[in-house]
C-alpha cells in the first residue's frame, strides 16, 4: 500500500525553499542539515533542497488535496496575500469539479490547493 508522495523541491538558496513553505503556507522545519531541509504539515511534507543547478532546470507544480480548503485560503491569503497566483487567486470551482485556488513564489514553484 502506498501512503504518501513526498516530492523533492529544488531552490538555489535554502532561504527561498523556506520563505515559501514555512513562511507563506505554514508547514513545520522537520529537519534541516546542509542542503537539504524536510517541511511538514498535516499529511503533507516536502523536500526542500538547495540546488542552483538544479533550480534553474525545473520549476514544479505541487497539488496539494485538502477536506478544508476555505480554511486554507483565509490563513495563506491573510499571512501572504503576495504568494496568491494571479491566475488562480481565489477558491473557485474548476470545470474538472474541483474547487482550487493556488501560490506562485517568486521562483515561480506553483502549490494548488484543491478540494474534491
């Protein structure tokens, strides 16, 4: 049984990884040791690894599902409001049928939130 994919986030400074992460969205530093840094919250976790190399290669879109998305946005918009992507900058139904609304670092690492 598969539980849980974890992916792996490439920034070039560790900062930039964190200021998204624990900053605008509120996950939790599990570990931190060199280049690499595990963030958590709830079910959620990630990878956050400093990597100039490989930050200038991909730049990702991480979905995140969630049961409370309302509760989300109003946390993430009061904290950040300057992560809310502009295209997806309030919770709105999608014509897949599900509600989103998403974050774009300066980075520009893309997190959805999305609510079935």
């Amino acid at each position: 049984m598969m539980t849980r994919l974890v992916p792996k986030v490439f920034f070039e400074r560790m900062s930039e990884g964190l200021d998204l992460f624990v900053n605008g969205l509120g996950f939790a530093v599990l570990h931190q040791e060199g280049s690499l840094a595990v963030v958590g919250r709830d079910g959620a976790k990630a990878y956050i690894v400093e990597s100039p190399e490989y930050a200038a290669k991909d730049r990702p879109e991480i979905a995140i599902e969630t049961d409370t998305i309302a509760e989300l946005y109003k946390e993430i918009s009061a904290r950040r409001p300057d992560l809310l992507h502009p295209n997806s900058k309030v919770v709105a139904k999608k014509p897949w049928g599900a509600q989103e609304f998403a974050v774009l670092d300066k980075t520009h690492v893309c997190v959805v939130f999305r609510q079935w």
